[in-house]
C-alpha cells in the first residue's frame, strides 16, 4: 500500500553504483530501511544531498508490513533546511545528535510523539541564534523521557550524588564510579529543568559542558543495549571550544 509520512533521515549506505539504502525514521511506521534507486545518477530526481543525516522528508512510501527494505515513490525535504548544512557548528551538533539517535532508536513502530519531538527539536536546531554550546545537551537530557530512562529528580535538590547506573539522586557516595556530584551536578539539574526552547538561559562553562556529554553518553551506554561507542563528540567539543 501507498502511503504519505514524514522522516528524517540518519544513515545513508551504498548499495550498488547508483543506489542507496536510506535509514529513515518515520512518523506513521518507525525506523525504515528504503531502497532509492539511480539517487547518484545526474537526472535523478532524489540527490544525495537530500539525504544528509537529519534531514527533515515528505515521502510517498510503500509500505510492507512484514519490514525488510522499502520503496519510496516520492521524497522531497521538508522544510528545507535553513542553516544547518552550512553552519559549522549546528552541523557538527546535528552529526553527534544523529549518531546518538542512530544508536538509540531501533523499533520498528510507529511513536508519533517521540517523531514530534525530534522533528521540533531540528526546527529549532537550524533557525537557533547564538549561543547554541548547550543545545545538544538538552536534547539528550530531554529524549531520555521518550526512551524510558529519564532521571527520577524526586530527590534532587536534597542530594549529593547523581547515580548514572541506576538513574537516581543520592545523598550517598554509590559504590561505583558512574556518578556526577558538586558543580557538575548542580549543572546537570539546571539541564534537567531547562526546557528546550530555553537552553540559552544556561550558562555552563567548557569544562563542565565537556565533563557532563561524556557522562550522557556513560549514561545512554548503560541503558541501551549496544549501544556502542561514541566517536562524534570530541569533534563537536574541538568546534564549541
């Protein structure tokens, strides 16, 4: 059957001289994989800059639901982005939030409001005026809501620890190294408060913001199931200097 959804596109693999295999996550189907044929060809009509990571769609797909790859009859972007492919540091944070999406989303099913949210999330991301140094760390902070591990902050205001392994504050030491306390937490509460629209009221200096995305990741790694290694964001911290 035929039809209309939204995407935005994460991985982009060669499947032979003109074709590729788009990893697209969808807003009436989920995580896809969609076969674009000729997509490297001069007279096609899909071009491969349409498909760079985080790219917001229009598609006419067919869909299988028995999964496999797909087919797209029709792709355009939508909206177009504005800034983003062209702003050193928006697209170096959109290439580390991409990678940490890639890594964190694998179902197959539809989630409209988790859609939603990504897809406001690069809205506001591409039309974003400076400073934008905190904006990544927001988002990871926020989407852990959506992927069931967001931090249980019913004690966060009475403890000292913040206990990455097991996602609770703490007024005890945990008897493991994955934790975040002093400056750091009290930074990492302000990033738990924040919404996303209001991410340039904080004020996080270069050392916290660098010490607190690795403990992110830390805390993604602990609560994904291989999830894997990280490798973008110490390009995007040498770009936020």
């Amino acid at each position: 059957m035929i039809h209309k959804t939204r995407g935005i596109v994460l991985k982009v693999t060669d499947y032979s001289e003109s074709s590729v295999v788009a990893r697209i996550f969808t807003e009436k189907f989920g995580l896809q994989s969609y076969m674009i044929n000729g997509v490297k060809k001069a007279k096609s009509k899909v071009k491969m800059n349409m498909l760079q990571p985080l790219h917001l769609l229009d598609m006419v797909v067919y869909h299988k639901p028995n999964g496999g790859i797909q087919k797209i009859s029709d792709i355009r972007n939508m909206p177009m982005l504005q800034h983003i492919p062209y702003d050193i540091v928006k697209s170096s944070i959109a290439i580390f939030i991409n990678e940490i999406l890639y890594k964190s989303l694998r179902q197959q099913t539809d989630d409209e409001v988790l859609f939603e949210f990504i897809f406001k999330s690069i809205e506001l991301l591409d039309a974003a005026e400076e400073p934008i140094a905190n904006f990544h760390l927001v988002f990871l902070v926020k989407l852990t809501r959506f992927l069931g591990f967001y931090p249980d902050t019913s004690y966060a205001d009475t403890s000292n620890y913040f206990d990455l392994k097991n996602g609770i504050f703490s007024k005890q030491q945990p008897n493991h190294l994955l934790y975040i306390t002093n400056d750091d937490l009290q930074n990492f509460i302000l990033l738990l408060r924040c919404s996303l629209e209001n991410y340039q009221q904080l004020k996080i200096a270069h050392q916290s913001r660098k010490f607190l995305i690795e403990k992110l990741i830390d805390y993604y790694s602990l609560h994904i199931d291989d999830f894997g290694q990280v490798k973008s964001h110490t390009i995007l911290e040498e770009v936020l200097g």
